[in-house]
C-alpha cells in the first residue's frame, strides 16, 4: 500500500549498522520516524516511499544506530550535585582530602554548605574513618557534609553538627549510626540512616537546583541516555524533586524519560499519591524501594557465611528481616512493585525470601520484583530468580571500585569458595533471568559504556587479570546492549513501546560513533554518541558543537539518490 504524503516520515536514519534489539546481528538499512514514533524499519528500498519534502534524511555510514540507553538504577539530584562539588576520589590521605575540600570552599564563599563525594578510608594509607577536627583546622566557620564512595556514610566538621544539633546526647535513629569517641563526643562520622539526620543540608536554593537538572539532562543526552531509573532513597535521606521535574515535563525540557522510586517504609499512603499523580508517559511513578544490606567493602554487606578475612562477622541487616518482609508483603499487596538493594549473598537470600513470601500470601502476579546489586550470589538461590520470576539490576563497574585487580578487596572478603560467584552475570542469564543494567550514578560515572565494557571483559582499569575476573561470566555484546535498553524497558513494564527499535515504539534512538559489534575491547569505553532522539525530538547532535564530518544529513528526498539502496 502507498505511503501517504500525511505518512511521511519525519526523520528517516540510515546506516550499515542498525541494532534492534530484537536479534543478536546488526543489519543494513533504515529508520523512519513519524512524530514520537518508529513508523518504519527496513532497507533503504523499502523506507523510500516514507521519505518526503519534509523529511530530514541522516546518513550515518558504518555507525551504529540503536535504540535509547536506559540506565535502570541512579539517583538525579545526587548525581547533579556530585558534578557541582569537590571529589575526592583521588585522595590518598584523610590530610589531602581535607586540603582539597578547603581548596574548593576558597573558590565557593558564597555557597551555605561545602558540599564533597568519594572520599574512601578504605584505599587510604592509614585506612581510618576520617575526624571533624581535620576539617575544622582548615574549614571551621563554615557546614562542610562529605559522602563517602558509596554514599552509605558521611564526614562532617564541626560546624555541620553544630548547624545540626548533633550531641554527645544524640541517639543513634534506627539502621544508622553515629560515630564517638572514646569520650563520647561525634566525630564526625554519620553511618547509614544516620546521614537523614542532615536532611535540612540539601534544602538547596531553586536557582541551583534547576541548573543542575539542566546539566544532568544534558550531560545524560549527550552519552545517549533516553531513559532512567531514579532511586529518591538513600539511607536516611530521600532525593527528589518532582516539583522541579514536572516543571521541566511542562516547559519540554526533559531529555530523558524519568521513572522515580520511593521509600519502601510500611508506610502507602505517599505511595498510592504518587502513583495516581505521576503516570505520564516521561515522569512515572515506578516503585518502591529499600536497603537489606550496606556493602562488601566496609563489610557491612550480609553475608550467608562470615567473610573469609574477618570471620567473627557475615555483616548484618539494615532493617529487621521480618520487618522488612512484612513491608514487602504488604507493598506487593496493593501491586506495588519492590526493589531492594542486595549485595552480599545473605541479603539476596532475604530480598528473595522476603518476594516468596509475597507470592505465599498474595498470589502470584506479573510484578516484577527486583533484586539490585548483586554482587555475589550463593549457588544456591540462582535458580530462585527465575522461579520467582525477579529481575537482577546489575551495575557492572562496581566489580571494578579499584583500578588496579591487586587492590581489588573482593577476593580476600569472600574467599575462593564464593569467588566464583561475584557478579553472576552470564550465571543469571543462562538460568533465564531478566537482566537490566545502570550505572547508581554517581556512585560511578553515568557513561553506559563504562558498564558495558566492564561486562563484556570483567577487566579492570590495569587490563588484569589476563583474560577477567571469572571469565565464564563475560557476556556478548548484544546481550550487554539489551541489558542497557530492553531490559530496563520491561523492567518498568514498557517493553511495548520502548527498549527496541521497531514500528510504532516511541522514538528513543541513538547514533554512536562506531560500530560496537566491529571494535577491539579497548575501543568500547572510547566510544561516543553522535545523535541523541528522545520521543522523536533531537535532544543532542555532536555535529552541531563538535565535528560537522561525523555525518552527512540529507535535507530532502531530492538528495536520495546518493544514499545506498540496500
């Protein structure tokens, strides 16, 4: 049948290279876009009829065109402060980092609170938590609020606390801690939920928050993210701004689709608001979500044996395990669906318990459950996730937290019995488990291809070991691309319109650089976005601010005769 001139397509993509999703092989050909939507794919022969006066019409060679990333676990105005604050990542002393955060106050006199990310005792010479009194020498007039690498604990001067209320009298809250000395005063360090009690630090003015989210969605256009996951939780603390997003939904100015999770506290009443309020089509309710366990690394990650290089402890929950698989009953109850954070095999073995028990009392319904993190998994609940039918939200670079393999902690926590099974990847796939990957930006960076690298090698930054870390656990790189896209798509029950490239999905297409599919290990985490669609709009287009030679765009059908007919 003819294609109509009111079916002209708006934009029409064409490369070598096309990604659907659908099939493991890239295929030659074309995209057609009409409005928000895909109205055709297929080869240059046949997408010929959708091209009109109209259409703008890109020719992007060899390069690959996919569909939108999707990064399924991360937190916005975290990650949006994060890249307007000190890092401290490369500090090797609790000395330097404090010089560094000093260094940035100087240039930011104006700014109520010195606010810092990344700090980690842990790869510090002397590997002690950090003290007040170290900032206060350099700092002591002004609130100064550091999160550490993993955003589970902060460091705070004096001032902070003082801004704060926080005593020698002040009570520990409930799955949190604050640090004292041995004559009782708070050093500075506040654990877990214990950071909630600084909440009224990030009451940030109107004007800095909308700059940040104009950064962010900026910043996630430009490496092809159309789509994200945004966890408001962090221990003690909840991050959002729906105001503020709706503001920008309104005035067309998202550039990425965003599904927003809430605490998962026994409390639903928020909850059944936010899920009959935000339900559009880019700004979504999408869940609930809280932590079973802290992390590896500090060992405050539960596991089910004690770990190998401290055997007096397996860790410890954050929250009394009935308590938080009666939550779970109830949420799952009333169909919202949960995600909860996991790392040690101990905490897995719970969040699944706690979604078995779900389907005991509730029934078994399409819920999609989630399991995140992962980081090690005890042979025997791998076949639970499929059982139970949870999705495992992954994130890669964690496995990597060390640049170098040597300085790598996880074998020495968990010891050659369970060394096998940290970040069960391919393990998970192959037992039929629904895979989406994220970043928990800005935990690490938001570049999906830093990931992908990570899964598809499992090397760290020193390229060790020879051949990765538990290399039957590498994955192809179509199953790393749809962990990234489709995966996260059926995750927020939106496989039927986003995830793949196919007629009469919403328009969330991107152009890279190079041809994944053709490029050495190394070249994946060089490579960069070209064009970024999001609901069929162009959100970002390097040919306009970097290199006019990246691609030729074609602008009317009169044109066509110099394209490929494949």
């Amino acid at each position: 049948m003819a294609v109509h001139e009111r079916e002209k397509a708006d934009l029409v993509l064409a490369s070598h290279a096309i990604f659907t999703g659908i099939y493991d092989q890239v295929r030659a050909g074309a995209v057609a876009i009409t409005g928000n939507r895909i109205t055709a794919i297929g080869s240059m022969g046949e997408i010929k009829p959708y091209i009109g006066h109209e259409t703008r019409v890109y020719d992007f060679g060899d390069q690959l065109i996919m569909p939108g990333f999707h990064d399924f676990h991360l937190h916005l105005l975290l990650g949006s402060l994060y890249h307007d604050c000190v890092n401290l990542l490369t500090a090797t002393s609790e000395e330097e980092a404090a010089q560094m955060v000093k260094q940035f106050a100087d240039r930011r006199p104006e700014d109520p609170w010195v606010f810092g990310f990344s700090w980690y005792h842990v790869y510090w010479k002397n590997k002690q938590l950090p003290h007040r009194t170290t900032l206060d020498r350099l700092i002591p007039d002004r609130p100064v609020f550091l999160f550490n690498a993993e955003c589970h604990g902060a460091w705070l001067n004096t001032k902070a606390l003082e801004l704060l209320n926080i005593t020698r009298e002040t009570e520990d809250p409930p799955f949190g801690h604050i640090q004292k000395d041995t004559h009782g005063e708070p050093t500075g360090f506040l654990y877990e939920t214990a950071m909630g009690l600084a909440r009224e630090a990030f009451q940030l003015p109107d004007q800095q928050k909308n700059r940040l989210l104009r950064g962010f969605m900026n910043q996630a256009a430009s490496l092809g993210i159309t789509s994200i996951n945004d966890f408001f939780p962090l221990p003690g603390l909840e991050l959002g701004d729906l105001e503020l997003y709706q503001s920008f939904e309104k005035a067309g100015e998202l550039k990425a689709r965003i599904h927003f999770l809430a605490a998962l506290d026994g409390n639903l009443e928020r909850p059944r608001f936010l899920r009959r309020e935000y339900a559009s089509s880019k700004l979504r309710f999408s869940g609930l979500k809280q932590f079973l366990d802290g992390v590896p690394t500090t060992y405050t990650a539960l596991l089910v044996d004690p770990y190998s290089d401290r055997p007096e402890s397996r860790g410890d929950t954050l929250i009394p395990p009935e308590t938080v698989k009666q939550w779970v009953v109830e949420a799952d109850q009333e169909a919202f669906r949960v995600r909860l954070h996991a790392c040690g095999d101990g905490a897995v073995r719970l969040g699944l318990d706690c979604f078995e028990a779900a389907r005991k009392q509730n029934g078994v319904r399409d819920s999609r459950h989630t399991i995140e993190h992962i980081e090690v998994i005890h042979p025997d609940d791998i076949n639970r996730f499929a059982e139970l039918e949870v999705i495992a939200s992954m994130q890669p670079e964690h496995m990597a937290a060390a640049q170098t393999f040597a300085d790598n902690c996880y074998p020495n926590r968990f010891g050659k019995e369970r060394d096998p099974y940290t970040w069960p990847i391919k393990t998970l796939l192959n037992n039929g488990v629904s895979l989406a990957f994220g970043s928990d930006y800005p935990i690490v960076p938001l570049d999906p291809m830093t990931e992908i690298y990570r899964a598809v090698t499992r090397l760290h930054d020193d390229h060790q070991p020879t051949g990765g870390w538990n290399p039957q656990e590498k994955i192809t790189m179509a199953e790393a691309l749809r962990a990234y896209t489709q995966g996260p798509a059926y995750g927020v029950f939106r496989e039927h319109e986003l995830g793949t490239l196919a007629p009469n999905m919403l328009a969330d297409v991107i152009v890279l650089d190079r041809n994944l599919f053709m490029v050495t290990s190394d070249q994946i985490r060089e490579t960069k976005v070209v064009l970024t669609i999001m609901d069929g709009q162009v959100v970002y287009d390097r040919d306009t601010s970097e290199n006019k030679d990246d691609f030729s765009l074609l602008r009317n059908a009169s044109h066509l005769a110099s394209m490929r007919l494949e």
